[in-house]
C-alpha cells in the first residue's frame, strides 16, 4: 500500500520519532567570535593599550550592540583610527599652529607611506586618555608652568606604554615664532617626568633612516642639537620615549585649509621643509613601528650563517 510523501522539511528521525537534529553552526561561530573578542581584549589589556573600563565597554558595544548604541558616545574616543595628538597649550595661536602642523604632516605621511593617519586632536594630559596615540607633540612655551600631579602620572604612563613625546622649544632660530627662554620652561615642564638620560641623536639612529635616510633633521628652524635616550631600554624595545629639540616643526608643517604652507622655513627655504617633513614621516614610523629598523643590521650576519 503506497503511502503519501511526508510533508516537506520532514526528516526521517522525525517520523521516526527520534528528535530532529539540531544545526550546531551558528552556535559554534558565535562562541568562536565570543573567543577571539576576549583573545583580543586580553592581548591590548596585558599590553596596558586598553583600561579595564574601556575594555568593558568595547566588550559591551561588541556584545550587545544595540546598549552600546544607546550609550552616549565618550569625547575623545580614538580607538578605532590612528591620529597624531598635541599637548593643549591654553595659547590659541600656539595650540592652531600644532593642530595645523600635524594636519600638514599626517597628509604627508598618508601620502607617502602606508600609514593612514586622521585628524590630528588636542589633548590634556590627566584629564583625556592618551592611551590610543603614538605620539604627542609638546610645543613649550616660554611661560610654561609646571605640570600639575595628574598630567605628570598621565605622561609617564604614556611614555612607559611606548609613547613618544616630541618636546620643541623652537628657540633653535630667529624671527617669527622664535621663543627665546624655553630652556628654562622645558625644566619645569618636564620636572617630575622620567626622563631618561639624552645624549644628541647619533648618526646611525633609527629616527635618521626608518623611512627617509636623513644627516639633518631641520624644522622652521635648523642648526641645533636634536636629543634623543642615550640608554638602551629593552622593556621599551629600545625605543626613545621623548625627543627634544627647538626647530619648530610644526611651524615647517602647517598647512592652512587650501593646503598650502604658512610659515617660511629658514634658511633653507624649500629643501628645508622638504627635509622637516621627511624627519616628521621618520618620526611617524618610528612611534609606530618602534625599532624595527634597527634589527636590519643584523641581516648580513645572519645572512651569511645561513649561507655556512
């Protein structure tokens, strides 16, 4: 006797009253996501680039979208793109020429290496988080006072996690934009900073060649000693935590709306800024790339015991 087909989407264990099997893979792609967001939260948090609180809420935003939307959004949030920060001055001439400085450069950078750049912000030290940027630039003024306790906590921690500062006292020069006195306002700037020892930056530095191979790295202003960690620190991958110098690079950089350069590079007109930037490129990829460059010299040798 011939029986009717069963309904379609019937399975056999159906009808034969087993249970219908269950379709696992969803599931298992959920939980393998689940693994690999706590595999990452776990790599920045132990690499000290993500706080417990901000590592909660990106757990939450990837988690449940849907709260994390409905959640105001926090200023200064940088995580997802990779930008340039100044040190806010209080000085609006002086904070425009940075932000219009690292604009000029980070276009620069964008257009000459792979990196990709955005906007450059300001910030406060002990009051936003610095924990997402490379590198920071600390034009300081001449009347300059001392770093409350707050911002000298936030600072050593940035350099201790790998940041960079980049310390310009843009008295290396003369005329426009030369800040005569900075000297003195770097020491009360930087008291209470771990600052390792300096010494000039040596010839064969990684700042001199992780991108341009470079003799002089001149900004606005050219002619004066550029500084750098004289120690090797290992635990930082022997990486300079603060450059020091007074040629007022951002000067050299700054761009206005159309893209043009505002300030005059002196003496050097032309060629100068064309070396300012490329110092400014080297800079870039050395906050990000760390000393990577360095380890190049230790290809031929290798080189040759693999050929033994």
């Amino acid at each position: 006797m011939l029986h009717a087909p069963p309904p379609a989407g019937t399975t056999l264990r159906s009808i034969a009253g087993i249970p219908p099997e269950q379709d696992l893979g969803p599931w298992l792609l959920a939980a393998a996501l689940v693994l690999l967001m706590v595999d990452l939260l776990a790599s920045l948090r132990l690499r000290g680039l993500l706080g417990p609180v901000r590592a909660a809420g990106l757990a939450l935003a990837l988690l449940l979208p849907g709260a994390a939307l409905a959640q105001p959004a926090e200023p200064g949030e940088h995580a997802l793109v990779t930008r340039l920060a100044y040190v806010v001055t209080g000085d609006a001439g002086t904070d425009q020429i940075m932000h219009q400085g690292l604009a000029g450069l980070s276009d620069f950078v964008n257009r000459r290496t792979a990196a990709a750049l955005a906007e450059p912000v300001g910030v406060v030290p002990g009051r936003d988080d610095l924990s997402f940027f490379p590198l920071l630039y600390f034009t300081v003024r001449p009347d300059a006072a001392a770093l409350d306790a707050a911002a000298v906590e936030a600072l050593n921690t940035f350099m201790r996690q790998g940041g960079i500062i980049l310390f310009d006292t843009r008295d290396e020069g003369s005329g426009e934009g030369f800040a005569p006195g900075a000297r003195a306002a770097l020491r009360r700037v930087t008291q209470g900073l771990a600052i390792p020892p300096l010494a000039p930056v040596p010839e064969d530095h990684v700042l001199r060649r992780a991108f341009y191979l470079l003799a002089d790295l001149p900004g606005r202003f050219t002619g004066g000693t550029v500084w750098v960690s004289r120690e090797q620190d290992r635990a930082n991958d022997s990486v300079s935590p603060v450059v020091i110098g007074g040629h007022d690079w951002a000067g050299a950089w700054a761009v206005d709306a159309g893209g043009q350069n505002i300030h005059a590079a002196v003496p050097g007109g032309a060629r100068q800024r064309t070396l300012a930037y490329r110092f400014g490129a080297n800079l870039v990829i050395y906050a990000l790339t760390g000393n990577y460059k360095g380890d190049q010299v230790h290809v031929p040798a290798i080189l040759e015991r693999l050929g033994n």
